[in-house]
C-alpha cells in the first residue's frame, strides 16, 4: 500500500537519523543514546504493595471512568508539593493531571495555537515537545543560549519581528539536551520580554527535582503574577515514566479548555496509575526517594564526566552540568557528530548527534549528548573509553569540513 500521510507528519525526524540510532536496541551497544531514569532507581516494592491494596480496598472505583481533571487526591498532592517545593500556585491556578508532561505541552499547543502561528523554542531543545509542535502545523523559531540560558536580545529580535508568536517553549532548569540552566536574572527578563510582546510561557520542568549541586532557581512560574506561564511538571523522573503521569499548573481559564481538549484525547489519564501515584505519595515521603535517586545520580554524572576527562581527546568540549540527566559534548570545529555517531555504532556505542535536537536537523553540528543515568557504572566506564578511541580515530583520520 502506498499510504498518503497528513501533511502535519511531515518533518518530525530524517528517517538517517532514526536509522543510526536503531543501534542502540542492539544489547551488546552501550546506550548513552537513551534519555531513561535508572531500573533500579523505581519504587518497585512499594508500588506492587500499594497496587495490592488498591484491587482489594476500591478495584471498582481504579477500573472504573474517572474525571478529565484527574483523581481528585493527586491533583491535592501535586498541588501541595509545587507550593511547598516551588512556590507555585496563585489563587487563579488550577492544576490537571495529564498522561506524563509530554501531553501537557501536546494540550497546551492544541488550546493555544492555529496552523501556521509561531513557536519559540530554545535551540537545540526537546524533540518530543518540538515534533508535537510540528503535528500542529506551527512554525518554530529556535532562540540561541549561552551556559546562562536564553539570550534575552536573541528572543527580543525573535518577538519583535514575528507578530505571530503564541508561546515560548522553555526548559530552564537542566535542559534537555544541553544540560544548562538558566539563570534567575535571565528567567526574569525573559517573563519582561514575555509581557511586552504579549506572548505565554510554557515552562517544562521535568528534571528540576534532579540536583546534584547548586542551589535551585526559582521557576518561571513562581514569578508569574497574571497567569502568563503553563507550568509542566511529571512524576517520571522522580518515581517511574512506565506510569505517564504528569501534571500542568495554569491559569484556570487555560486549564478549563485544557480539560476539554483532554476529553477528546485520552478522556482521562489512567485511573488506577493516578490512584497508585496519591497512595505513594501520601504512604511515603517522595523527597525522601528523590534524595536516594539524586544520590544514584550524581555517582553515575561523576563517574562519566571523570571517564571523559581521562578517555577524550583535551579538544572535545564538555560541560558537567549539576542535574538532570545528560552530559552535552562539542567536537572542535569543523566535525560533524553525525559522522561520529556512525563510527561509535560500529564500534558498539551510540549517542545521539546534535543536530536531532536543532529546529533545522540537517544542518552539521559537531555537538552529541550523552546519557548517564541508564546505562550501569560498569558500561559508564568502558563505553566512554571505546568512544574516547573513536573519537580520537575520527579527529586524526577525517579534516574538518
Ligand atoms: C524536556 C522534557 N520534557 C518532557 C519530557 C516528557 O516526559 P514525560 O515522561 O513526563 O511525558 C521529557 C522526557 O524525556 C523531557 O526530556
């Protein structure tokens, strides 16, 4: 069959792209490629306890419809934390639980934006929330950062020239996949910039709980006194992705026709997920379990970041960043990441180039990301010492374009 695809399908990732990464289901490669939370950092013991308890106590009420703002107690307890952790949550906002943060942004773009509007983007940024952009038909604009963040002139230039902006799209806070955060001054005059040309902010914070040093930021949104910022929060990072549980804090008249809008999606995130979710969260205390993931975490970024100090050639540029869960390397000028993605296949370890994360992935970018939380300390260490002797093969063999 020769099947015609919607033209909204289009652009979501070159297929050479998609191809090369297919090595990481191989099992003897080393996946630095993937963006995972660790197996042995999830609450399994305490899950399938409660999940016994919620067959035997409300089976009926966990298989039963449920409401599209979600199950009443969870959105009490994620609301509650926000405040206490993040200072969020004005008298006018609401909060819904949706299936993981990545539905957020995908209800956020479906509320807020026609065919044809722009969208700013951090570039390089999230490729799942940028191909949800894409399947509405937006323009993406990508803004350029330094280790501090958005460039507050580059998004100036960006607003003041494009009337058609909706939103920015923003991961401040251990970004993905640069690893940066961004810092208050510049939050700051981001939400400056936001106000002056009448644009929303949606702010994606997945990885905030994931601090290894430092002092946290405040998020955007705890700045926001008029309702301009979508807040996007998720539990997968923190507890376990296999649940997609997620949750958006807005202004309640954003959250009203979000909720319309999740009817027609998914009707409602998975009752007996969002039950299990309040039950871990009023049986334990989740910043007790997020201390011991950050624990696990930080060894693992240590460990990494060390083994490419002593594998890589000096040229190869990297930042340590102080969370989340991706180290994002540059290769000297002139060398294409792509190339070298190739040749780390071959030889059994795969990351991921650069360019996937750009607005324009086919333009040459010598950047690659790296994942530390999946893989084991053992794999850490030998699959960064194969790539160090790849990457020094490809610098000595190949002359910069
Ligand atoms: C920046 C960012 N936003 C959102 C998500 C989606 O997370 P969730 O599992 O909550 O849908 C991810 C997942 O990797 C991510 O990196």
């Amino acid at each position: 069959m020769n099947y015609t695809f919607a033209d909204r399908m289009q652009g979501m990732e070159s297929s050479a792209i998609r191809e090369l990464l297919k090595v990481a289901q191989d099992p003897e490669v080393i996946a630095f490629s993937a963006g995972n939370p660790a197996p042995e950092s999830f609450p399994i013991h305490e899950m399938a306890e409660i999940s016994a308890s919620i067959f035997q106590e409300q089976g009926a009420k966990a298989l039963q419809y449920g409401i599209s703002e979600g199950y009443p107690e969870l959105r009490r307890l994620s609301e509650e934390r926000l405040k206490n952790r993040y200072g969020i949550g004005r008298d006018f906002d609401q909060l819904i639980i949706v299936s993981g943060g990545q539905q957020g942004m995908e209800l956020s773009t479906k509320i807020l934006t026609n065919e044809g509007d722009t969208v700013i983007c951090e570039n390089p940024s999230f490729i799942g929330s940028m191909n949800a952009f894409r399947s509405y038909g937006l323009k993406l604009r990508g803004v350029e950062m330094d280790e501090e963040g958005i460039l507050p002139e580059a998004l100036e230039a960006i607003a003041a020239s494009d009337p058609k902006v909706r939103f920015l799209y923003t991961i401040p806070t251990f970004q993905n996949p640069s690893g940066r955060t961004m810092t208050l001054e510049r939050r700051k005059a981001v939400l400056e910039i936001a106000k002056k040309y009448d644009f929303l902010i949606v702010e994606d914070n997945p990885y905030g709980d994931l601090r290894y040093e430092g002092e946290d930021v405040a998020p955007i949104k705890s700045l926001d006194e008029e309702g301009r910022v979508i807040y996007v929060g998720s539990y997968s990072k923190v507890l376990a992705p296999g649940i997609r549980m997620g949750f958006v804090s807005a202004h309640k008249d954003l959250i009203a026709k979000m909720v319309i809008a999740k009817q027609v999606s998914d009707v409602h995130t998975n009752q007996f997920f969002m039950i299990l979710a309040a039950e871990y969260l009023k049986r334990y205390n989740l910043d007790d379990h997020v201390q011991e993931v950050r624990k696990l975490y930080k060894h693992k970024l240590d460990l990494m970041a060390g083994a490419i100090r002593e594998h890589f050639p000096a040229e190869v540029i990297f930042h340590k960043p102080q969370g989340g869960l991706f180290l994002w390397c540059s290769l000297p000028e002139g060398y294409d990441a792509l190339e070298l993605c190739r040749r780390s296949g071959e030889a059994k370890v795969s990351i991921v180039p650069g360019r996937v994360f750009e607005i324009d992935a086919k333009l040459v970018s010598g950047t690659f990301r790296m994942n530390f939380s999946t893989p084991s300390e053992e794999a850490i260490q030998r699959g960064v010492k194969i790539l160090g002797g790849v990457i020094r093969k490809y610098l000595d063999e190949c002359r910069p374009l």
